[in-house]
C-alpha cells in the first residue's frame, strides 16, 4: 500500500514537529511493507528537515507535486511554469504593496526584499490592534527557508534557474481572490490554497493527485491501494484519486465531504490515529 501524507496541518504539529507517536506509526507502516511518501506545498529541502529530525526517509512530492522524488533524491516527475505565461502577471504582483509573493525552484525560495519589509512594517503598525496579523506574517516568514534578493525580478528573469511554484499571502481576502482570477486566467497554469490567506500557483500537471498516480506506477501499485492524507484545498486532487481518503479534524469542510475516514487533528497525532486504523481495516 502507498501512503501520501500532506505536512503541514497533517503531520506537522503546530511547532512544524512530527510527533513521536506519528514518528513511530510511519516507522512500523513501513516495517510492515507500506510506502509512506510525503506529498507536500512545500520545498524539498523544506520538507526534508522535520523527516530528518524524526529519522525518517521518504519519497517527497515536493512544490505541490512539481518535483517527485524517491528516498534517495533521484527525481521521477517534474513539471515547471511556462516563465513566459507567469511573468506578466509576476509584475502585477510586484507592483501590489498588500501581496507578499515566494517565488520556488529547484532548490530555493526566493522573496524580494521589498516585499518583506512592507510585510514587516504592516505587521508592526496593527501589531495593538490586530495581534493576529502580527502572528500571521510571522508564521509565513519561518514557513519557508527564504533567500532575499534585492530585485525579486532577478530571479523571474534568469534563464538559470526554473520556476516550479508561486506563493502569494494576503490579508484581505478580496485582494487573494483578485491575484486568484488572474492566475487561473493564464493558460497552463492551476491555482490552489494551503490556507485560508495564501494561493499557490503551479503548472497544471503539478497536482499532489497526479504526485500520487506518478508514486503509484513507479512502486507498483493500484490506486485502489493508495492511502491520502490531507488538511487544505491543495489536497483535494490527492482525495479524487486515492483509494482510501483520510481527512485531519482540522481539515477544509470540502475535504471532510469526501473523505473516508475523518482523524484526529494535526495537533493530537491524528496521522498516527488515522494510520492505526486504516491498516487495522485493511
């Protein structure tokens, strides 16, 4: 059996920790012949330090499934943004001092320092009267190990280095959904959200779902015998093709919806709880 497992609201506590007990239902699902891969938003690298931290090694659907990997780092699938459909739309962004914009390749995520000290000093002046936003911009910044560029433009610009996501956080929602619309607009691309104030953007192909069928016919194995389990929007392509779906109790209403099992939260080791139960079904 193949068992996807979304990190963050899935198997990441709120410390972004993978708990002992979740640590230990991972290494005895493993034990017992399963393949337990991480299919996640975030970077490789990002994703792979809490595996590390626990002592886990895993396949890793990276960038929303932009880059499939095995154990050992080999990549399988990959499917970047066309630059040339993203880029004008990019400069909108720029130009927006209320958009905070990550923008992922290979191996970085880049943030434009404009951007982070119009993020910083919003946070700042609400920080009385909106502790909420203060926290908020917070958790982005550490969500994420970003490398800071003077001009952001350097980045979209270079034909060295090959854009695989796009981030955009917001506060106010209308303003995501304006970012959204215009995204969605452009050929070959798919918008999703982790969270209530982000959208990502991907190339169409890259969806945890088609990840999931990727890691599937690499191991062998049906989609009948594929386990999900996920918390947010970006999952939703995981649950239209998984044998079995395993919403958190945190999860999105539209995961609960379709889902088989429904967990405990990602703050109660509702991975571990999940798992125990799916392979006492099974």
């Amino acid at each position: 059996m193949l068992i996807a497992l979304d990190m963050d609201g899935t198997l990441l506590n709120g410390e972004g920790k993978i708990s002992e007990r979740n640590r230990a239902a991972i290494t005895a699902a493993k034990a017992q012949g399963h393949i337990v891969a991480v299919v996640t938003g975030r970077a490789r690298k990002d994703a792979l330090a809490p595996l590390r931290e626990a002592d886990l090694v895993c396949p890793i659907a990276s960038l929303n499934g932009a880059i499939v990997t095995l154990e050992d780092g080999t990549v399988i699938s990959e499917a970047p943004l066309e630059r040339a459909a993203v880029r004008p739309t990019l400069e909108w962004v720029r130009e927006q001092s209320d958009l905070y914009c990550e923008t992922y390749t290979g191996d970085a995520v880049y943030v434009g320092l404009h951007n982070r000290s119009q993020w910083e000093a919003l946070a700042s002046e609400m920080a009385d009267v909106a502790p909420d936003v203060k926290w908020l911009v917070n958790k982005q910044f550490q969500q994420a190990r970003v490398t800071y560029v003077d001009d952001i433009r350097t980045v979209w610009d270079d034909p060295q280095l090959t854009l695989y996501k796009l981030l955009i956080f917001a506060l106010d929602r209308g303003r995501l959904l304006d970012a959204a619309s215009r995204f969605a607009a452009l050929p070959g691309v798919t918008v999703t959200s982790s969270h209530p104030h982000n959208i990502e953007m991907n190339n169409e192909r890259a969806t945890k779902g088609e990840a999931l069928k990727q890691l599937a016919a690499h191991y062998g194995i049906d989609l009948r015998d594929t386990v999900a389990f996920g918390d947010s929007h970006n999952d939703l392509s995981m649950f239209e093709v998984a044998g079995c779906r395993v919403a958190m109790a945190n999860a999105a209403p539209e995961l609960k919806e379709m889902c088989d099992v429904i967990t405990l939260s990602h703050e109660e080791d509702g991975v571990a709880a999940g798992l125990e139960r799916v392979l006492r079904q099974r």
